[in-house]
C-alpha cells in the first residue's frame, strides 16, 4: 500500500504544478471568466546628475606615530614625567635613566681633558722659546758667530718641541672625543619626546629597566589624523590626490567630517587587484585615532538617464538587473538593462531602454511577463 501512496502523491504534486502554472500562463482571471488587470504607476527615462562617488570603510590613525625606544639597555628608570593623554613638546623629557655608573667616567674624562689642555699650553710655550732660539742662532749661523754643531743642536730641540706640542693636541683631541661620547651617553639617560604629540602610549614605569627593543613610549600627532582603505582597480585608477571626501563617524551620530585624497599607493596589490587611498582631514579636536569611519570620494559629476530604483528587479542567480516596460497591447514584457551609476533613489540606466519605453514602477508579486497592465498615474 505504502509503495502505491508515495508515487501517486508525487504525481498529484506534479499535477498541481501543472494547474498552478496554466493558472499564470492565463494571467489573472476573475470569476466571470474575464482577465483582471494590474493596477500600476509607471514612469519613464529621467535625466539626471549623477556624482561619481567611490567608498571604502577604515579606522582613524594619528598623522605620524613616533616610537621613543631607550638608547642604552640595562639602566633603571628613575622617574617618569608624562602620562598617557599628555600634550608634550618636541625635546620635552619624558623619562630619566640612572646615570651613576657613567658620572664617574664623565669626571674622569673631562679631568683628563684639562691636564691635556694645560699640557698643550706648556708644549706650546717650550715650542715657541726655541722656535725664537732656532731663528736666533740660524741667523748667527750665516754671520759664521756660531757653529754648525751648536746651531743644529738648537734645531733639533725646536723640532723636537714640535712633535711634543702636536702630540699634545692629539692627547687633547682624543680626551675631548672620550668625554663627547660620554656627554652623549649622558644625553641618552633623558628620554625625549621626538615631535609634538600626545602621549598615546607609556609602556615603562619607575624601577624598571631600559630596554632597546621594545619603545617606552608612543607620541601621536594627531592635530591631523588620517584614514586608508583599499579601492578596486577601476574604481583606484579613478582617484587623484587632492579629491573632495567625506567622512561619517558612527560613533559621533552619524556626523560627517570633509578632507581630501592625501596620497595613492604607487601600485596595486596583484592579489586582490585594489590600490590602497589615504585621507587626510584636521582633527577637530574630536576626531581621535581608533573611531570608525565611512569614506566616500567625489570623483566628478556626469549627466545621465535614470530610472527609480523601485522600478528595477535584480535576476536571482545572474545578477543582472530587469524592468519591466507596456508593450503596445498594455501588457508588461521584462526588459534586461545595463546599469551604471547609483545616487539615493536614482540608478543609472546605460543600455536597454530608450526616451520612448513606459516602465512599471510599482512592485507586486503578480507583476510578471504578459501580465494584463491598468496604469493609473505616469
């Protein structure tokens, strides 16, 4: 019995099928056997001015971000100057390092820097007695008063002199490069803000120990901040800096911010076929890095013919966009068109309708091909 009621319901659905489509195919009929027509609302072709616009979504980023890392490891940070939030000043010190270690080997060199000094003088002074001695006695030389054995003998304790004054400067010289590498590393125990900024960042706090690896801080200019986001390639190759963009912060009600296209990626992910967009815009004050932001970009306008956008259907498993036009006996016949630019309500309509084609704006679930139309408004 089981094996009779499975095909024989199968073939009843068939059957129902069958009715429910002749039902279609004879469009909608009343009960005295006469067809029912549609009441629609139609419209036709409109020209309009479309504003060329290009999306993407991002997240706000300061301007420039500097990362302040500690130039010597190993140092125990004495006290920490700013906080997080902080409006700092480019030089400002952030931090301090223990230095004790390297104050005695300052001392050492700059005491080693005045006994070269005073060396130098003393040299220079024995140099220039007997640099006097050795012009003295090359002039009594000439005039044959004294001997050749006693003028060189003069001569070679100028020279001599000599070499002791150069060497001296040398000493100087390296005791004044030591103590400079020091006055350096002395530098390197105060951590200073690079740039102007807000503190975005402390990541080191008093008793810890310096490290060259990871940053002890992170300054933020953010008087200005800035957005990126991918375009696809037709779309990128569209873009040129300076372009007018608005910006929508959610987070702040929806407001929108203006700026402008700052820079363009020189070239195009391979991959993914997209061109990286940055967007630049003043802060404000209110705009902080981290808020999400919706971008669109003006790229131009252009004239163009529109239809509403309630008068286009979109083909399940295509993709493609239909309408649905009166044909000379007041039935509704789908037409396939090609569609362009979209703004509000307005969609571009490129190819397959013309001046002359009355479309059906209203949607209904009857609305199909051959339908029986009652247009009631244009």
């Amino acid at each position: 019995m089981k094996r009779i009621v499975l095909p024989l319901s199968l073939v009843l659905l068939f059957l129902g099928l069958v009715v429910f489509r002749g039902f279609q195919a004879r469009h909608l009929v009343d009960e005295s056997g006469l067809e029912k027509s549609l009441p629609v609302e139609v419209t036709r072709l409109e020209p309009h001015l479309f504003r060329e616009t290009f999306r993407f979504v991002g997240t706000l980023e300061p301007e420039e971000s500097a990362a302040v890392v500690a130039k010597l490891p190993g140092r125990t940070v004495l006290s920490v100057t700013v906080d997080v939030g902080d409006v700092v000043r480019e030089g400002q010190v952030l931090a301090l390092l223990d230095d004790t270690l390297l104050s005695a080997g300052l001392a050492q060199a700059e005491a080693a820097v005045a006994a070269a000094s005073a060396g130098l003088r003393q040299a220079r002074a024995q140099e220039e007695t007997l640099r006097l001695d050795h012009e003295r006695f090359r002039s009594l030389l000439e005039e044959e008063v004294v001997s050749r054995q006693s003028y060189d003998h003069v001569k070679g304790q100028h020279e001599a002199a000599t070499a002791v004054r150069e060497a001296a400067e040398k000493a100087l010289l390296q005791a004044r490069e030591a103590k400079g590498e020091l006055v350096t590393q002395m530098g390197y125990h105060r951590l200073a803000a690079p740039v102007d900024g807000v503190v975005a960042a402390r990541l080191i706090d008093p008793g810890d120990s310096s490290n060259v690896v990871s940053p002890a801080f992170v300054i933020n200019r953010q008087d200005r901040v800035k957005v990126k986001g991918a375009l696809p390639e037709r779309s990128f190759l569209r873009i040129k800096t300076g372009q007018e963009v608005t910006l929508t912060i959610d987070a702040l009600n929806g407001e929108t911010f203006q700026g402008a296209v700052s820079r363009l990626s020189p070239a195009l992910d391979g991959a993914t076929r997209t061109g990286d967009v940055e967007v630049l815009l003043e802060s404000d004050g209110r705009l902080r890095p981290g808020l999400f932001a919706r971008v669109t970009i003006y790229a131009g306008e252009r004239r163009g013919r529109a239809l509403p956008r309630e008068a286009l259907f979109r083909l399940e498993g295509t993709g493609e966009q239909i309408c649905y036009v009166v044909d000379g006996d007041g039935r509704a016949r789908s037409r396939i068109v090609k569609t362009g630019f979209e703004e509000g309500n307005w969609i571009e309509i490129i190819d397959g309708l013309s001046e002359e084609d009355i479309v059906v704006r209203t949607r209904s679930g009857s609305l199909r091909d051959g339908v029986l139309l009652e247009v009631s408004r244009e």
